[in-house]
DNA sequence: TATTGTTATACTCTATAACTATA
DNA sequence: TATAGTTATAGAGTATAACAATA
C-alpha cells in the first residue's frame, strides 16, 4: 500500500461525541485502518528483511504450486514486470524456485521451497500476532462479527473471488487501458 | 495510498468454505478493503480534476480554520513539503487561502474560501454515495455495527485522536528518524 | 539557535513499451 | 501473430536536506 495520506481526511481532535467528522464513514475507517495495518506489519517483516508482498506472494504461491508468473501477476493483481523482481527476491534468498514448464518453454513454474514454507509458517504466527494486537479492543464474539461483516463487505464489492483491487475487470495485462485520466496537478509558478 | 499489491496476500479461487486463506484475517480484509475504497473513491473524484488528499485536506481545514501548514501538515501526517504543492493546488483553483500569520510573519494561517465550501459539501455528497455503494451487502443495523467495530478498533490502536498513521508518536517532522531500515532488495545479476 | 515555508534531490513503487524466446 | 518473461524507462508519491526569512 502507497499509504497515501488522506484516505479522505483526517478527524482530527476528538471534542466531545465519539463519532465526530469523518471517522463516521465506514470507508475512511477502511482506508485509516487498512493503512495503519499495513504499515505495522511492514515494521514487523522489517527485521527479517521482508516486504507483506513477498508474504503475500509466499502465501499465494503456497496455495497453488506450479504457478507460472503470469498467473501470479493476475492473482496478486500486480503488473507482469513486477512479478520478476518479487520472484527474484525469493528465489535468490532460497524461499522459492523457479521452474522451466515442460509444456512451455516460454514460462516458469514456480514453486515454496522448503525454507520457503517453514518461514511461511512462521510468517503466519507473526500475522496472527498482528491480528490479536489489532483487535485487543474486541471480545471474542465481536471478533467474528468484524470479521463477518468485512468479509461480507469484500464479497459485494467483488473482492474475494480472486481478483485483487489492483485488477479492474477486464483489465488482465497489457494492451488494456492502463492510462487513466491523470490528475493535473496545478505546478508552483513563483511567489 | 500507494496502495500496494499484497497487504498480506490474497485470497485467491474460493473452493468451498466462505473463510478461506487470507482472507480470514481482519488484518488482511481491512487492507484489501482499504486499499479497494481508496481507489474507487480516486476515481470517483478523477473527473473533478482532484485527489482524495484533496478532500481529505479540505474536510481537515474547514474543521480547523487558520491553521498553519505545519499544523496541517501533523494533523494529515504528511510531511512539511509535500503539503506545499497541496495548498498550491487548493489555492490555484480558489478553494482555499493563504494569509500572512501577522503574530508570525514566517507563518501562513490556512483559510477555505466561500468555493470552497460549496465544494467540499458536495464531495460530503460524494463520500456518502461512495459509502452507500459500499455498504449494500449489509442492512441498516449491520452497518452500524460495522462502523461502531471499526471505531472501537481505530480508537484503540490510537488512530481517533488526531494523530495520523503516517506519524509514529514522537515523529512531528524532520530531525526524527524517519529513515526505517530499507528492505535489502535482491537485485537481479544475470540469466 | 530554532522554526516556517520552500525548493531540489533521491528513492520507492508502479506503468509502459520494447525486446527475446518461444508458441 | 500472440504470449511468457525480461529489461529499461518514465511517472507519481514521499522523504531528506538545505536554504531564506523570521522568531
């Protein structure tokens, strides 16, 4: 996440009522929050030199072996040219390997190393740590509600079926529009 | 947000169960969701030419006239400088002003114009349909309960009070030790 | 000497396009 | 001709450091 500062804003200094300004909006809270999660499991990989992409692309190679990079790239909804650098990073540190697919000279097949899936596991544990520090406000019933309701949330909005937000339907590569509309920044002139 | 490809993965191809692979995790959901909100509310403002920083720069200002930058720039949690292009644009296009501070004439107080404000209530308008859109899945209890979770959480994690995600307690602006220690990426040698 | 706003610079992440080797 | 992987390059966003004016 490219954490970007302002979700939608900032609601700042509490006054009086506890749901004041835009922290009353269930996506500012998504975006604070999803923003703030992110951030601390990156402190938390940091140590071991890790990125949440390479967990997440651990995590995603772990569940379906014998991937090729394309296929990754769609499942983890980052760019082809992105992949390469990623893999790089796993295979060199011994985590995964790439293989030539007998079917297709052109492709790889990728695989967890054994290294690769112990450090996965470890990996969870220390997710599962995040998550029990991210939810110490809530008992165990509401646990499950959150997690529910989000889930439920993501199901609408077309999010777990696989295709990350970074993949607009229809949008599975190149050649596709890629190039929005960009914001027209106003440029300082002097003062 | 830079929103980046893998807070923690992704759940890719649901086989049976609802709560499969990553998705399980609230941590996971809020960044995925996040992550997707942000987006969707970018584009949604694309076409007025402005940013979700914009609009979270706007809501901060009205909320708090007379601010000075740097004020803005810790209630944001986004550095000094780069709050310097963003009041550039939100003066350019009359939506906002800067006046001499005259107790300190190093410093500008921050003011929204009349424009301004029209705009920022009709991107309250947005931010509304925006969260309906999101919320569809869920009925009118559901959602509350939904937004009252996700406070208690962002309360408990120290996200309500002011102080942005992008700033660490004790990080105000330079001189604190901003440099992390960086991800040691694996640079591709040969093939 | 410290602070506000500013600029210039570097670094990260992502997107685009072109190239190769296959198909 | 199209596709998998790769590379180089350009862009957006952010962080760092230095500077002028002022405190």
């Amino acid at each position: 996440m490219a954490p970007d500062t302002g979700g939608h804003g900032d609601p700042t200094r509490m006054r009086a009522a506890p749901a004041r300004g835009l922290s009353r909006r269930a996506s500012f809270l998504l975006v604070q929050l999803g923003t703030h999660r992110h951030r601390r499991f990156a402190e938390r990989l940091a140590p071991l030199d890790l990125h949440p992409r390479h967990f997440g692309m651990l995590s995603q190679l772990a569940e379906n072996e014998g991937q090729s990079q394309q296929a990754l790239s769609s499942a983890l909804g980052i760019h082809r040219s992105a992949v390469v650098a990623l893999v790089d990073d796993l295979e060199h540190r011994g985590l995964a390997e790439r293989r030539r697919d007998p079917a297709d000279r052109r492709a790889y097949t990728l695989y967890v190393s054994p290294v690769g899936r112990e450090l996965l596991a470890e990996l969870d544990r220390a997710a599962d740590e995040d998550e029990a520090e991210l939810l110490t406000a809530l008992d165990v019933s509401e646990r499950s509600k959150l997690i529910s309701l989000l889930q439920r949330v993501a199901e609408s909005q077309g999010l777990t079926a696989g295709v990350h937000p970074n993949l607009k339907p229809g949008e599975g590569d190149d050649h596709t529009t890629h190039g929005k509309p960009r914001h027209a920044r106003t440029r300082r002139t002097s003062r």
